[in-house]
C-alpha cells in the first residue's frame, strides 16, 4: 500500500522501527503453536513430531513458540511438521528463557 510508503530519509533515520512483523500478512495460512522442545528442533530445520492433530501432507502452516513469537513456515509431512523457512532468530527466544531458568 502506497500510503505506507516511507521516504529515504525515514528509513535512514528510524531504521528497523519502520518494519512490520512479516507473519501479520499472512493471517489466512494457519497458525500452530510448537511446544519448548519442539521450538529448538524446528529452529535448526529437524521434522518436530507433534501430539495436535495432523494436517494433510503438504499444508504450509505458520509457526510460532508458546509465547507467540513467529518462528517461521512450516510444511506438514507424514512424519510431522517439516521447517519450510526458518527466522535467523528463531529459537532464541526459548533459549534465553531456559538459561535463565537453569
């Protein structure tokens, strides 16, 4: 959307603050939330084995941990949901919470 549009100056002087979540143009493709241990395999590209319901092979899907922080796109396969694309901070979020907890 045009009106949306932001000069060269904006950008060069707000930056990042300009940028909108990625996942917020996507509400039409599902939306799962991965459990902990799950969050960690999906951030380094492993097939995570969910106990939801499957979906049919091929379904993309958007994924996100238990907080609600996007992780990325996933595809579901007959073993589980395989990571289609993967965020390069996906994962850090659970990371950081768990070392601080242990």
């Amino acid at each position: 959307e045009l009106n949306k549009a932001h000069t060269l100056e904006d950008i060069k002087a707000q930056g990042a603050a300009l940028l909108e979540p990625v996942d917020q143009h996507m509400p039409f493709i599902e939306a799962v939330r991965l459990p902990a241990p799950a969050v960690a395999d999906f951030a380094i590209g492993r097939t995570v084995v969910l106990p939801m319901a499957q979906r049919p092979t091929g379904t993309i899907v958007r994924a996100y941990d238990e907080q609600a922080h996007f992780l990325g796109m996933g595809r579901w396969q007959a073993n589980g949901l395989r990571p289609a694309k993967v965020l390069p901070d996906a994962g850090t979020h659970v990371a950081a919470r768990q070392s601080t907890e242990g």
